[in-house]
C-alpha cells in the first residue's frame, strides 16, 4: 500500500496563474480532504470530497475548487494565484467510519511558491 | 469560536530528556483529539487518538492525557532522541451540526528541537 500520495512535490507558480495538485488516497479510503499550510503554522482546512462531491468547506475563496473521480482519487485546483498562497497543500484520506473517529493518514504535501 | 491552542510555540530539550506539550481547546461538540508529529516539509503522521472517555494513550515513549471537563489535553514525550526533533499538532474534532459530518480543528503547533 502506497499510503496518500501527492503530485507534484514542488511547484513554483507566478502571481495571476492557475495551479492543479492531485492526490490519491491511500487504498480503501473513499474521502478525501485538503489542508493549506503556510510555513510555521499548523494546517488550516479547505473542503473535504466524498462520493464525488464537496461536503465541507473551510473559509477559503472561490478561487479554491476541487474535484473527486470515481476512483477517489482528488484536484485541488487554485486560480489567479496571489503569493500569500504560498504554502504546503496537504491531502488527507480517510474511510468515513462513523462518529468521526476515521484517522486522517496525510500525504507528504505539494510545496507551492507564488512569485 | 472552535478554537485548539497549543504551548509552548517551540522547545529545545538535551537528548535524554523528558518534555510535555499543552493543547487546550474550546472545540464544541467534542468528538475526538488526536495527536500528530510533522517532519518539516512532511505531512502530519498520527500518534494518539483520544475519545471523550479515555484520559490516557501511549504509543511508544509518546502519552497523551485528556482532560474532558477542563479541555485540556498534553503529549509527554519519555527520553527524548534526536529524530524526535519536529512539530507536534493537536486536532480536535467535532460534529458538524448542519452537516452532519465531523470537522477538525487543529492547533498551529509546538516546534520541538533536541539536542545531542
């Protein structure tokens, strides 16, 4: 088991352009959730995808969409990028298991620098 | 307002040596609380997980201690090693009332340092 992986590992961008990061989550996981975290601070929530869908959102702009395939596997992508989105996009996978007690298991996070 | 803060913002300890990181949150509905260690430029890995009912968890030389009734919760890392050296994050979870899920909320971390 490959366990959440995440592509690209780097990325460096240029303030008005679009970003795609990808992710697939670890095997037998279905919901997907993506985190932003700024250099020195703890990871703040964007939205969670299940069944294709977004079901939580965090207090991000429009400017932040995803998306989830029928193999669970997830976008997040960013437009007209501004370089306080400079971070490290984390993508979590859990299996949904009732009363929230599903573990995360996180990926090793894609490093976005706006210039 | 969910909130989890976490003390100290960063710490540097011998090799050896024992230390203990506080979170306290303001987390409503209180599901869970868990705690994660952060390599730098890695992603969070689990090392404890509590419900309501548990005051207690030990994984390896980690303890976490919960407190439900004061909202208090701390890691106690036991003979510290150098790998030890990373930041350590608390999340707690809630239901979400609307939505019927769970949210997490998580603290900005302690960064810890050890020293040979």
């Amino acid at each position: 088991d490959a366990g959440v992986t995440q592509s690209p590992t780097h990325l460096i961008k240029t303030r008005g352009q679009q970003v795609t990061l990808r992710c697939s989550p670890k095997s037998g996981h279905d919901t997907v959730s993506w985190y932003q975290q700024a250099l020195g601070q703890g990871p703040q929530f964007i939205f969670q995808y299940y069944e294709e869908e977004e079901r939580q959102r965090g207090n991000f702009p429009d400017r932040f969409s995803g998306h989830q395939f029928p193999n669970y596997s997830s976008e997040l992508n960013v437009n007209a990028l501004l370089l306080g989105d400079s971070a490290l996009y984390l993508c979590a996978s859990s299996s949904g298991l009732a009363g929230g007690l599903d573990e995360q298991f996180f990926g090793p996070g894609t490093r976005l620098t706006v210039l | 307002k969910n909130q989890v803060e976490q003390s100290p913002q960063s710490l540097i300890i011998l090799e050896g040596k024992n230390c203990t990181l506080q979170c306290n949150y303001t987390v409503s509905p209180f599901s869970n609380l868990r705690w994660y260690k952060q390599d730098t430029g890695r992603g969070p890995v689990s090392l404890t997980i509590m419900t309501f009912s548990e005051n207690t968890k030990s994984n390896g030389r980690y303890t976490a201690t919960l407190d439900a009734d004061t909202k208090q919760s701390s890691l106690h890392i036991t003979a510290s090693q150098l790998s030890d050296s990373a930041s350590y994050i608390c999340v707690v979870s809630g239901a979400d009332g609307t939505s019927g899920t769970y949210k997490y909320i998580f603290g900005t971390g302690t960064r810890l340092k050890v020293l040979a």
